[in-house]
C-alpha cells in the first residue's frame, strides 16, 4: 500500500505489499522485499536492497553515497537481511570500490540515530543502540551487541557474541565472546550472560573462559598465549575460531585490563 503523498521512482521494484508511507522518497534502482514497512519521511536512495518483512522508521537514510573522498561515483550498494528493523534517524551509506556494498544481516535492529559508514559489514542478530557510529570498512560478527554511544574506528573488527558497553572507543579489534569496557577499551570477562541466553552451556563456557584466561590474565604476550592455547586446549569451533581471528586481527586485539593499567 503506497500513499499517494510518497515519492516512488518507476525504476524501483518494491513487493506488492510493501507498505509505504507518507512524504517518503525512494529513488531509481532501489529493491524493497515482501512485507516491509516504510514509515514517513524515509529517504532511501539509489543502491539499496532491502530484504522482507523490515521495518524502516522516520528519518532514517538509506544508501546515501558515503562520506569518502575517495568515492567517484561508481555503483555500489546497501544490502539489508529480511526481518531487520531500522530505527529514527538511522543513516547507512553505501560501499565504494574496496567492497562495492555495506552490508546488514538479517533480524538485526538499529536503534535510533545509529551511523554505519560506507563498506561495514554487519552479520545477523545484532543489536546497536541508540547513537552508535560505525566508521568506514568496519567488519562485525553475528550476535553482536553494542551499547550507547559507541563509536568504532575504521578497519576495527568485532568478534561474534560480543558485548561492547555504552560510550566506549573501539580502537582495537574485540574478539569474539567477550565483553569490552573501560578507557582505553579492555577485556573484562566473557560474555557469559549473552552466551547462556543463545545456548551456550556451563562447559562450553567454562572453555572459553579458559581460554580468555591464558590470553588475558596469566602475563603472556598474544604470541606465546596463542601456542599455549594451541598446544593445550582442546581443539574445538570455539577455540579455534578465537585463534583465528587472533592470527587475522590486522589492527590488533584490545588488551586485558590489568595490562593497561
């Protein structure tokens, strides 16, 4: 159902029952899903692909050109998952050519006056809150939750399952599973309340926690603990998911609290 006070460019292709809004504008070569709604006064601009069943709220702006002065104008993208709910304000800005889209996973929900920068990716079930900023090229893992206020520097990495506390500067790379705080950002445990909530069991996170301890809590630098826990711990997706996103880290990983102070 589209408002006859809605702007629809005849180039963009919008499911039957898309819900639009009134006063919002949506340009040539947009892709909207089945089932999603568009509230009033959203601009969603040339680039963007939206999955099913979103809900896209006030204000918010869509697939803008990013803000680098790098870009030329070459056709990139914003690809939004089914299920993913978009709040006031919002603004996500398209790729340029290092990854050509910014990209957000499906049933992720972006409270209001988030920023997510041009080339992000952000994987499923995630959870920013309000006047969170990504910058450029930021790469986020599933099941991710960031509190207010965070802003995250370009390049950084988020590990999945990870827990990020209000007002915090991401500057170094936040494995996955833990919880980040404090200034300069540290490790301060394990995600262990989120963990339980998506399943994760008593030894399954005692494992990990082991494994956080042999990196964080017992004076070795990344390289010794990374051998220690190679050679030590069991081999299972979770530890060897921790190491390689270790080994992989290009910025660095966040250090433990003790070890910044």
């Amino acid at each position: 159902m589209n408002q006859p006070l809605a702007y629809i460019h005849p180039g963009a292709k919008i499911a039957k029952n898309v819900v639009v809004e009134p006063f919002t504008t949506i340009h040539n070569n947009v892709v909207i899903g089945e089932g999603t709604w568009i509230g009033s006064n959203v601009t969603i601009m040339e680039g963007a692909r939206i999955g099913k069943n979103c809900n896209i709220f006030p204000g918010a702006v869509i697939s803008a050109p990013p803000q680098d002065l790098k870009y030329n104008g070459e056709e990139t993208f914003v690809e939004i998952g089914d299920n993913t709910t978009i709040r006031e304000c919002v603004t996500i800005n398209k790729g340029t050519k290092d990854r050509m889209r910014t990209t957000i996973g499906q049933n992720c929900l972006i409270m209001a006056y988030c920023h997510i920068a041009h080339d992000c990716y952000v994987g499923d079930y995630c959870i920013f809150s309000n006047s969170s900023t990504l910058a450029g090229h930021v790469t986020v893992g599933h099941h991710v939750v960031m509190a207010g206020f965070v802003a995250v520097h370009q390049f950084v990495s988020i590990g999945n399952y990870s827990f990020v506390t209000g007002g915090s500067l991401v500057r170094k790379d936040v494995p996955p599973f833990v919880k980040a705080a404090r200034e300069p950002l540290s490790y301060v445990g394990i995600n262990s309340v989120g963990l339980r909530r998506h399943g994760f069991d008593a030894d399954k996170i005692r494992e990990i926690q082991n494994i956080y301890r042999i990196l964080y809590q017992k004076n070795y630098n990344n390289s010794q603990a990374v051998q220690i826990i190679e050679a030590e711990m069991e081999a299972t997706p979770e530890r060897d998911e921790i190491l390689m996103f270790i080994r992989d880290s290009q910025r660095g990983i966040m250090k433990g609290y003790f070890s910044n102070n």
